[in-house]
C-alpha cells in the first residue's frame, strides 16, 4: 500500500551522480550506444572523488527548495555501485578515490533534515556478466526481428549463442543480494526502480521481489518500473496532459541531461520549473526535479540558484502547495489549481498577465472572498451570465491589479461558502426567465 508522505509530497529533488560526471557524458548509455569505448567508460572512475560531498548542504538546499523528500541513483545501468557492495568490485570503495560509502551519509543527511530517502536502482546492469545470457519473450517469439537491441552485447546473447538460463538465475540471485543490501543497510522510504524494460514480467519475477523488498524494509514505497507490481506511475520529460490514473510523480531534467553535462547549457528558467510543480500538483501529482553533481560532490551554480528560486516560490505560496488536493478539470481556469483539503479553498495559478481580469468557469458556491495569497488586499469579483434559478452558474471574473503579480505565478485564493459544487455540464436551454 502507498504510504500516506509520498502523495502528500509534491516536490521531490532527483541526483544522477556516477563516474559518467567525470567526462561530462551520458549516464551508461554513451557506452551501450557506442559512444565511448566500455573501457574508456570505466576508466572514468579515477577522477571520480567525491572530495566535495557535503549531503548535509544537499540536504538543506533541497529543504529550502520545497522537497519532501530526495532520490539518489545508487547504480545506474552501467552496475557502478556508490555504496561498498559486497556482490562486485564495481564499487565507489574498491574503485574510486573516494574510497567511501556515499550512500549512507546521504541517508543520514536527508532524515536530518526532515526529508524521505529514495534510492534508486537500476534492474539491468550491462557490466554484469550473466545479465545478457536470455532473450526476452518478444526477441524469442520473433527471432528475425529487427530491434536494434537485440544485437547489443550489453544487453542479449549474440545471435547464434544459445539462452542460459543458469546464468540468469545467478544473474537474478545478485541482482536481489543488492537490493537486499540496500534494504537492511539504509532503510529506503521510496526505492526508485529503472532498466526493468530489456526482461518480461515472468523473467524477473516482480511480484516475488515485491513481497521481498516489502520483508526487507517493511512500508517502502516502489515506483512504477516493476512491470506492473509498483505504486505510483511515472511519466517522465513529457509532462502529461491528461491526469494519469492514481498517484503519479512527474520525473524531468533541469536541462537536457540527467547527469552533468557541462556543456548542456540549456536550463528551464525558475519561472518554468514553477509552472511544471503546479501542473503537477494541480492534476493530483508530484514533480521529482533531476540536478547533476560534479564527480567532487557539488552541484552546480545554475542549479543551485534554480532551486533556491523554486524554494522561495514554494514558500511564499506553500498554502496552495502542501495539504493540497488535485484542482480543477482542465476547462474550468486557464492556467492550473489546487484544492484545501475540506475543498473549501480554491488556489487558481495565473501564469501570464491577465487582461480584464482572470476567469474561472462552473463555479455554483458563493464566493466569501477573493485575494492573491500573500497579499491581505480583497479582490472585486463578481459572477458573469447565468442562470441561478436552475442551478446553472455564470462565469467568476476576479479583478488582479499589476501590483500584486507575481514574477513567477500568481495564485489566487478564492474562498468558497461551502465545499466546492462545480457544474461540467455541456450547458442547456433556459426556459424559463
């Protein structure tokens, strides 16, 4: 069952942090497509130090942004570890002159600082060596098939090579002895799963692992990427259109790259990363915002100040964030929404400058009062068209004058007399005047 914190959330901070920082290079991928030699890849290692690493300032930083609670890749695809597993070499201890356990100081920093610790984990690891040893069932039912996965080493025995199922099962025996490491070392609240694509659901056998990793550390929550058997869904770069169905968390890179890239210049601006968090929040779901560390622990500048920017909208606005529910169908207010909990209060998020006054449709309650939250100024507002005798409310226009905007969003407050009664109909002839 979804713990209670995960929808109450909102704001998560996501860290891609792994030796592919070093070169300032796609996360794994740049070595499975080619990109870079496998042991170029590895030799990333030496430069990676983590001199710098200060999860307490990570952890306060993120706390000032808005997050509830942070997620920090353990081991990406590549199968490099940043904690001392006992199950591979391929670790930031035997490998690294780090030569540290940086997960636990993570873990550690994060509860201190009040937030809930998700660690994530890649199921496939194209450094294993009995991970490409068996095809999946569509590459077996179709053995001509053209999928350009099915020639890659990292991934699939080579055509001609025969399955075995051995290795596969040792395979699966390490790939749940790290998982079960991470359980009883840290105590994840949130275990934040990815690479489940390559095997079928009878493969990996993810409802076993789910009623293991729920022995290991009773109350975790599990993402979506368990072929079927996780909590919550998630929709990733593209921010969804339609509310999806149940909790949902939103996942999206401050810039173009999930790890650090340097030459990735192109960052969201704050006023952008402000409206996906209301997007989000307003279709009943949770933004995880991705940064990049450098290979010596710190974040860079652009992301710093991106966050803090972030931090000090969610914290003149944090009513209309936190103890929230999901807002308005989309329709009803040109811009997104929340609800207070006894949806007596409804926070209606204006991006741009509006002309004649901001207008909100289907409204049926009396309105006690409008304002723009954080400001003590009542609104005019007044009830346009309609017909109250059948129940058929007209549309609210609330009058925001030019000195109260905000320079990201601005939320105005519109409280109710009673809990919200919203009209969706598709309209109707009046008969009677």
């Amino acid at each position: 069952m979804l713990q209670p914190w995960f929808v109450e959330a909102k704001l998560g901070i996501f860290m891609h942090w792994g030796i592919y920082a070093v070169r300032g290079i796609p996360e794994s991928w740049s070595f499975h497509r080619g990109q870079i030699s496998y042991e170029d890849y590895l030799k990333q290692a030496e430069g990676f130090t983590a001199e710098r690493y200060d999860p307490e300032a990570w952890a306060d930083l993120f706390r000032r942004a808005g997050a509830r609670y942070a997620v920090l890749t353990a081991k990406h695809h590549d199968g490099f570890a940043l904690w001392p597993t006992r199950e591979s070499d391929l670790n930031v201890v035997s490998r690294t002159p780090a030569r540290r356990d940086l997960i636990g100081p993570y873990c550690q920093a994060m509860r201190k600082a009040g937030l809930k610790v998700g660690i994530y984990f890649s199921h496939l690891d194209w450094s294993q060596p009995d991970y490409a040893s068996v095809l999946n069932k569509r590459h077996r039912d179709n053995p001509d098939t053209t999928d350009p996965g099915r020639d890659n080493r990292w991934s699939y025995p080579p055509r001609g090579t025969p399955e075995d199922p051995a290795r596969w099962e040792r395979f699966l025996r390490f790939h749940r002895a790290q998982l079960r490491e991470l359980c009883e070392a840290y105590r994840p609240d949130l275990l934040w799963f990815d690479g489940d694509w390559e095997r079928d659901d009878e493969q990996w056998r993810m409802g076993e692992l789910r009623e293991l990793l729920h022995a290991w550390s009773p109350g975790v929550v599990l993402n979506s990427r368990m072929r079927g058997h996780g909590d919550y869904e998630t929709p990733e770069q593209g921010i969804p259109i339609q509310r999806p169905r149940g909790p949902w968390e939103f996942c999206v890179t401050m810039n173009n790259s999930w790890g650090y890239q340097p030459a990735d210049r192109n960052y969201k601006s704050v006023r952008q990363i402000v409206r996906m968090l209301c997007e989000c929040i307003g279709m009943g779901g949770n933004l995880l915002l991705d940064i990049g560390p450098r290979p010596d622990g710190t974040i860079p500048e652009e992301q710093v100040e991106r966050l803090e920017g972030l931090g000090r909208w969610v914290q003149k606005h944090h009513e209309a964030v936190f103890g929230t529910q999901a807002g308005l169908p989309h329709g009803h207010h040109y811009g997104t929404s929340t609800l207070s909990a006894d949806r007596r209060t409804l926070y209606a998020t204006v991006f741009d400058r509006p002309v004649e006054g901001v207008a909100i449709k289907g409204i049926r309650n009396k309105v006690l009062r409008a304002s723009v939250l954080g400001h003590e100024d009542s609104l005019p507002h007044r009830k346009v068209g309609g017909a109250s005798w059948i129940n058929l409310p007209g549309v609210l226009w609330v009058d925001v004058p030019e000195r109260l905007l905000d320079g990201e969003a601005t939320v105005l407050k519109i409280e109710l007399e009673g809990p919200l009664d919203l009209y969706t109909g598709a309209g109707q002839a009046v008969e009677s005047n």
